[in-house]
C-alpha cells in the first residue's frame, strides 16, 4: 500500500477568486514514489488546529510537459480542508501526502489521431489540466474540445492558462458555460444549467459526437446528466471516463445484509496484524480497524477514491458501492473497505497488498 510522505510546500497561487494551486517541493529520494499518470490524484493529510484531515485532490500538472507536482484547491464553504489550504497554509510549510493514485486516464501513444471531449465542471478542471497537456505534448494530431461549466466568469479555475493552451495549440477547442452569462447575447446553450437538450445542442455544433474517449468530471448531478445523454446517443461505456469527488447518495436499506455474521477480522497493515470482532451489520471494516487504533488509510470516506483499497486474504467481504474498483480487481479480491463488511466467520484483509 501507499504511505504519506512529508513534502514542504513550494509555491502558492491564486488562480481563481476562491482557489489556489499547491506546488510541492519533492525530495529526490522521494521522486519515484510520486511519478503521475495524467488525470490521477494525491492525498493529503494536514493536523488542522489538533484534527488529522484527510482529503485527495487531482493532479493539475502533465507528468510528460511539467517536472512540478501540483493540485489547485477551490474553497468549499465549511469545508475544512479547502478553507485551511486557501487561508493559512504558507510557502514552507509540510503536508504529509500520499503518492499519486486515480485510474481516470487513457493510454497516450504519439501516433494516435484521436477526438477527446471533456465535460468539467468548477474544481472539475484540474485533472482535465493534467489530461489536456498531456495530450497536445503526446498525440500532436489528436484534437481535444474542452466544455467547462461554471457560475460566473470570475469562478473559473485556471482561465488564463485554458485561454493560453488554446491560442497556441489549434487542436485544442474551448466552449465555456455559465450560469450566469456574461452578457445577453451569449450563446443559450452555453448559459445557465446544462440539460440533455442542451448537451446535444454543444456536442453537434463542436464536431464533439463519436469522439474516441469521453471524461467527465465535476458536481454528481451534472457527471450524471452528461453520461445518461451520453448513453442516450449510443455511446459506449467503455469511452466513458467519470472521476468523482465525492460519493452518490445510496439507499442504505438496499444493501443491508440480511443474516447477521460476527466474524473474526484480521487487518494487515505495514506487516503488523491487527485482530477483532466486527458484525456484517455493524460499522464498515475501516471504522472498526480505525477503532481497534489501525492507522489505515481513507479520504472521501464513499467508495470514491479508492485511497481506503485493501486485498481479501482469507473470507468474504460485501461492498455497499463501488466507484473505484475495476471488475478485474474486484474479482482479485479487491476492496473498498470503507463500504465493506464481513461475509464469512473469518475475515482477512491485507492493506500492504499492491
């Protein structure tokens, strides 16, 4: 499994009026650990007036066109994390973060010719960041076309940057959506909240139908608008990329197991095991291996992140939702373990397996 590494922090930039970019400053003993693939993300963790919080942010930076490591942190009203980052955080300070994770990539190859459309949304730009440059540094003849949605002008993130990349790479196409337009004559199927009809309006008047891969990133009512109409048009799942900050509200009650298990768990993590005794229908696996004083590893805390991903070893286990996991993982014996519960007497579950 991963493990938090202290970085000092190296610069700080506002790049919205209500956000901020961290560039970290990596030691070189620690370079290896922190190679990205475009599109992935990190997780920090920062002792926030006497409380450990845990948070992932994406990567904003291409591991190919930039040496920097960087995340911009949009601040969340209440949120602390977010708050803190924007407001007391200084150049110098350390944060303890975990490397780089996150499948919301495709495979780069200089010879592709591909169409890529991306869907963001506010704070939803900055994996599309990393992805963008990436592409125009890799596939010089692929075309990409960027619809970015947002309240107003004054919130969005990175704009001097998009509107740079697009003056000087022709392949790339920028269409920004407002809710609240900056004038009476923008275009109506850029203004106000997206729609179905809407969506279908800006993906034929941009050439953006059968593109090869699709990303979507940004709020879940909008990630899931733009895939359903997606889906509507024929498109196949398998171009759909969704990378999702926070977890989809679920019905509890669906995917409650029926006939209470006890069941012996033993967590393994940084070699050292850990024993206790958990129902099915009691706490998820990371709350109790938390309460038994495992440091185990989480963030979203919704089945989102996959950072809280650890191996079955022995037993059964059921999962209440599953965002990060691939089929072929799951199958591995994968989970999350922040939605799983025992399903057997008998329940093994190895954090340090890769």
């Amino acid at each position: 499994m991963s493990h938090f590494y202290p970085l000092k922090i190296k610069n700080i930039e506002k790049v919205s009026k209500d956000a901020v970019s961290l560039t970290f400053d990596i030691p070189l003993q620690y370079i290896p650990q922190f190679r990205f693939k475009q599109g992935q993300f990190i997780t920090l963790k920062i002792n926030i007036h006497g409380e450990n919080v845990i948070r992932s942010y994406s990567i904003c930076t291409s591991p190919y066109s930039e040496k920097e490591l960087k995340v911009a942190v949009k601040e969340v009203p209440g949120g602390k994390m977010s708050t803190y980052i924007n407001r007391e955080l200084k150049v110098g300070d350390t944060v303890e973060v975990m490397p780089p994770s996150g499948k919301f990539y495709t495979e780069l190859n200089s010879a592709h010719q591909k169409k890529y459309v991306l869907f963001a949304g506010g704070s939803g730009i900055t994996p599309m960041m990393s992805i963008i440059k990436s592409v125009l540094f890799i596939e010089k003849q692929s075309k990409i076309t960027l619809f970015y949605a947002n309240r107003e002008p004054d919130n969005v993130i990175f704009k001097n940057e998009i509107d740079t990349l697009s003056k000087n790479h022709p392949q790339l196409k920028v269409v920004y959506i407002f809710d609240h337009p900056p004038s009476m004559d923008y275009p109506p199927e850029q203004s106000g909240l997206l729609n179905e009809e809407k969506i279908k309006i800006l993906l034929e008047k941009h050439s953006s139908l059968n593109a090869d891969e699709y990303f979507i990133c940004g709020p879940t009512p909008m990630m899931e608008l733009i895939e359903n109409t997606l889906k509507k048009l024929n498109t196949p799942t398998e171009k759909i990329h969704i990378e999702y900050f926070t977890a989809i509200e679920t019905n509890d009650a669906n995917n409650t197991t029926t006939e209470e298990i006890e069941s012996e768990v033993t967590i393994i993590l940084y070699g050292i095991e850990t024993t206790f005794k958990l129902k099915s229908n009691d706490i998820n696996i990371l709350d109790a291996a938390i309460q038994n004083g495992v440091d185990a590893p989480f963030s979203c805390k919704g089945g989102v992140c996959s950072t809280c991903r650890a191996k079955i070893i022995e037993g059964k286990a059921t999962m209440k939702v599953n965002y990060a996991l691939t089929d072929d993982e799951v199958k591995d014996g994968y989970i999350l373990t922040c939605q799983a519960h025992p399903a057997s007497e008998k329940l093994v579950v190895d954090y340090d397996a890769l």
